[in-house]
C-alpha cells in the first residue's frame, strides 16, 4: 500500500480516542452504580446496583465497549502493520462516533440528575464526546 494510502495518526488516534472514551464511561457506569447506597423511590430492589433494570443498562454498556476496544484493536493493528486502509480507518471512527454517544447518554439517563452534579465529574464525558464527534466530522470532510 503506497504511503499516501496509510491512515493518517489524526485517524488512528481518533478511533483510539472513541474506544478509550466508551470504556470510560463504561466504567464510570458500573462504579457510580455500586455506589449508590440509597434505594430508587420506585425501584425494584433495595439497592440501585442490584435492580435489574441497572444491570441491564450496564450490561449493554459493556457490550458497546467490548465491540469498541475489538473493532479498534483490529483496525489499528492493522494499520500499523500497513494492511488498513484510510477507508477502513475513518469507516471504524465513523462506527464508534454513535456507540460513544450511546454509551454517554446512557450514562445519563440511568445515573439521572445525579449524574450531572460536579462531585462526580461525570461532565467531562459530554466535553470529550463533543470534541470527537467534531473530530470525526473534520476527517470525513477531508479538513
């Protein structure tokens, strides 16, 4: 593949970017959720980080971040070893830019108006998100 062809470090570090941030929120998910010592008004269980509704939502975030970490792992191996191309680079950005925003509304709608209280610093995750999908935007205009 001639060197003009081989995705840029704009690209790779981009969808290296998008995984990191998934897993993140992956994480900020699970760890604000057993951390939740209070029981939901109308909650099924008494605690948050036992209902079932809590755990699926989880669940479908560590699902969005294992296909996230997989597809980037492979394409940057990929690249890196000269095999991918630019296409297939911004096409794997271009996947990650709607599960990373899955995965911060999701965030979001499960923690509630908790999440949005500066002590947990969950904020930083809409910032970041923004920032890539303006990013990924960019690369698909060619700027």
């Amino acid at each position: 593949m001639p060197a003009s062809a081989l995705p840029s470090d704009r690209a790779t570090g981009l969808v290296r970017d998008l995984a990191d941030l998934i897993a993140e929120v992956t994480e900020a998910g699970a760890a604000q959720t057993a951390a939740r010592t209070r029981r939901q008004q109308h909650g099924n269980t008494e605690r948050a980080a036992d209902d079932p509704q809590f755990l699926r939502v989880l669940a479908d975030s560590a699902a969005r971040s294992a296909v996230a970490s997989a597809a980037a792992e492979s394409v940057l191996r990929r690249a890196a070893e000269g095999e991918a191309s630019v296409a297939d680079v911004e096409l794997v950005a271009a996947g990650l830019v709607p599960l990373a925003g899955d995965a911060v509304r999701a965030l979001f709608e499960t923690l509630g108006a908790s999440a949005t209280l500066s002590e947990h610093g969950l904020h930083h995750f809409w910032t970041r998100l923004h920032d890539l999908e303006g990013q990924a935007l960019s690369l698909q205009l060619g700027r």
